[in-house]
C-alpha cells in the first residue's frame, strides 16, 4: 500500500457489518435499509435486463434517459437547469462522483477544506489525488459549521471546498444563511465546491438547498448525489454529477478510467424512479420520521444524550452520560455485550477528540428491529 493510503485500510462499515454478521447482531452501523425499494423500480429493471437495454455498455456519461430524468429532477425538485447532453454524469454511486471530481479537479499540493466529521472516502479520494485535506470540525452539541473559522482556513493553496449536506453522521442540515456564507467565500477566494447531496430527500421539518442554486455558484459548483438513498436501492450504485460543462467534462474524463461506465440495466430503472411522484418522496420522509423519533426516544431512555438529526437516516450520541469515553471500544464490544452494531464517530475525524465518545446509529430498518435494538440497548 503506497504512502497516499497508508492507515487507510479497511473500512468502518465493512468492519461494523462484519461484526454484526458474525455475532447475528442488529446492525444499526452501515447505513443500509433492510426493505428494498419500490417494487415498480425494481420492475423496471427487471424488464430492461429483458428487453436487452443496457446489457452491453451503455454510453460513458450515462444512458439519455436516466440524464434526462436526472435533469428533470434537479429542475423539479431545486429549480435548478441543467442540459442533459453537456451537464450530467452518471456515475458508479456518489461514491465514484466523489472520487472522480476529486481526481479531476485537484492538483497534487491542492488543499481542501471538508467539514469534519467526515465520510470516509472523502480523506482517501482526497489523499489518492495526492491533495491535502483541511478539516473545518463540527462540534458537538449544535455540529454547525463555525465560518469564521472556515474563512481562516483558506490559504492561497485552498482549491476546493467539499461540503456535505445533508450531513452524514451528524444529520446536520445547512441553512440558507450558511450556505450563502459558504458560497460567498467561494466566490471571493474563487473556489470550486463539490457538494455531496446524496440524503437530500431525507430531510425532517429543515429544508435542504442545494448551494449550485446560489449566486455565482452556478459554474463553480458540482453537485453529487446518487439513487441509493432515496431509493432504498444502496446496491445498485448508480449516482450523478450535474454541474457545468467544463466541469462535467472533466470529471468524466477520470470516470472514463475509474469504471468506463456504470451498470446498464439499473439506469433505466432509475430514470423512472427519480419521476416517481411527489407521495413517493413524501412517505419516505414520513417514515423515516417516525423511525428518528423512535430510535432517538430510545436511545435516551437507554441512557445515550442523542443529538436529533435534521436530516439523513443517522443519530449520532455521546456515550458520555453511560459511563463510557471511548467510541471505539465501546462500539467494539457494544455487539458482545447486547447483540446491536453502531459507527465510532471518531473514525471520521482528525481531531480525534472531537470525536471521541461519539457513536452513530442508522435508523434505516423496520420498526420492530428499532425496537428490538432499543430493548437490548436499555439492558446495557
Ligand atoms: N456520501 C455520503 C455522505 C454517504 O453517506 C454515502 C453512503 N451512501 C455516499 C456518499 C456514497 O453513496 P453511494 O452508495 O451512492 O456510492
Ligand atoms: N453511506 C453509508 C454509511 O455511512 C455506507 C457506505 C459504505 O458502506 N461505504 O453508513
């Protein structure tokens, strides 16, 4: 492993989902749901494999009909145009955008400034593009961005900011006011941002904005998201890049060598999720909601201080209050001792004590393994 990946190993969720596997634990870790998505998606996908659309590689920025749906989506649901032939990418999950962007845009001594905690492959795509991260720390309780800080950390070295919001773990949401504090900076210092939006349907009572929509942002800016998310479909991995042509024909340029394509017969039937209706969007939310609230209630009746997520399908707690310090140990012996699988803040931090009695759970799974989990948490 060369020095860009060293420490880098193996990754947290592929750890925490092994270990859930291999003691029969609940696994409130990864952030997979356990009820796929919609069954006419999965239909449709079915019927492409059948009728022979997308079997053979499909075209390197993504079949025309999932760009066009993917424009129309940006355009309904964020007012936001984007051409379909010169201004989307598809892409191998938002996980391959990110890397694509970063390999694309950065030069090796680049900086970039991310708000940490951050998710995971951020610091490796980062580290891999040979550039430096920058972290801008979200601190508990509030875990807003201090961006008096943010504008000290810009140094003529500072290339890019990487933003996330929707915030995974912390379910921070941005506010309009921050993002037009944020986007001001970019403009001044003339800065790119990439933004990963990747749980921008799965926002409660906050209101998710997408920072491409602000001003002078327009061309500056590439937004990441993906259908595995809002979908329910995380092993599909069909995620997108919408952003300015330059910018699009760079980032696809590095995704021409990462994958060549992405799968062909899942982009179908993504095209015709991202038109499902606006009910569909709404009962996901909903749903989720009531999860949050169920899996929040219970982790502080079993003793966690649990800090309400505005957004994604995380709750992060301090463990504090339950005696304990360490969100490693605690998360390493958390299965032995009651049967449930959480995340270590921490491992998504460079101030590791930022980060240290943080744990995050997923509340992305049917509400009696919640409760299941919950009672088994309060027997701790
Ligand atoms: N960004 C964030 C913040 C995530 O939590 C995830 C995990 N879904 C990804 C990107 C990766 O998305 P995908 O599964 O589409 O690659
Ligand atoms: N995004 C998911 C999470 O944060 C999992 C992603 C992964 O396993 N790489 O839990």
């Amino acid at each position: 492993l060369n020095r860009r990946l060293a420490g880098m190993g193996t990754t947290v969720f592929a750890e925490m989902s092994a270990l859930a596997t291999a003691t029969g634990s609940i696994n409130l870790g990864q952030g997979f749901p356990d009820t796929d998505g919609p069954e006419e998606v999965r239909e449709a996908a079915v019927r492409a494999l059948r009728e022979g659309r997308g079997n053979q590689y499909p075209p390197g920025p993504g079949v025309p009909e999932l760009r066009t749906a993917i424009a129309e989506h940006q355009q309904r649901f964020h007012g936001l145009a984007y051409d379909p032939d010169s201004e989307v990418l598809v892409t191998a999950g938002a996980t391959e955008a990110i890397a694509a962007t970063l390999l694309a845009l950065l030069e090796p001594g680049d900086e970039v400034i991310a708000f940490e905690p951050f998710y995971d492959s951020y610091a490796a795509c980062i580290a891999m593009a040979g550039a430096t991260r920058v972290p801008l720390t979200l601190r508990a309780p509030s875990f807003r961005p201090d961006l008096d800080e943010l504008r000290s950390l810009i140094t003529p070295r500072t290339r890019l900011l990487l933003i996330n919001t929707p915030h995974n773990p912390t379910g921070t949401v941005l506010t309009s006011e921050e993002l037009a504090a944020i986007a001001e900076l970019a403009v001044e210092h003339d800065l790119l941002v990439a933004t990963d939006e990747v749980y921008e349907h799965l926002v409660f009572g906050a209101a998710h904005h997408p920072i491409a929509a602000l001003p002078g942002m327009r061309g500056r800016t590439v937004s990441i998201s993906s259908a595995g998310k809002t979908f329910s479909f995380t092993g599909w991995k069909v995620g997108w890049v919408t952003a300015s042509p330059d910018l699009v024909a760079a980032v696809r340029t590095a995704k021409q060598y990462l994958t060549y394509v992405s799968a062909g017969p899942f982009q179908y039937a993504v095209a015709e999720a991202l038109r499902l209706p606006d009910t569909y969007f709404d009962t996901l939310r909903a749903d989720l909601l009531r999860k949050r609230d169920l899996l929040v209630d219970g982790l502080t009746a079993a003793g966690f201080r649990a800090f309400t997520p505005e957004g994604t399908y995380f709750v992060t707690t301090d463990i504090t209050p339950l005696g304990e310090k360490d969100g490693i140990e605690f998360c390493r012996a958390l299965p032995g001792r009651c049967g449930v699988v959480a995340i270590p803040n921490a491992v998504f931090y460079d101030d590791v004590e930022a980060g240290r009695s943080l744990v995050r759970f997923t509340f992305c799974k049917k509400d009696e393994v919640l409760q299941e989990a919950v009672a088994r948490l309060r027997r701790l």
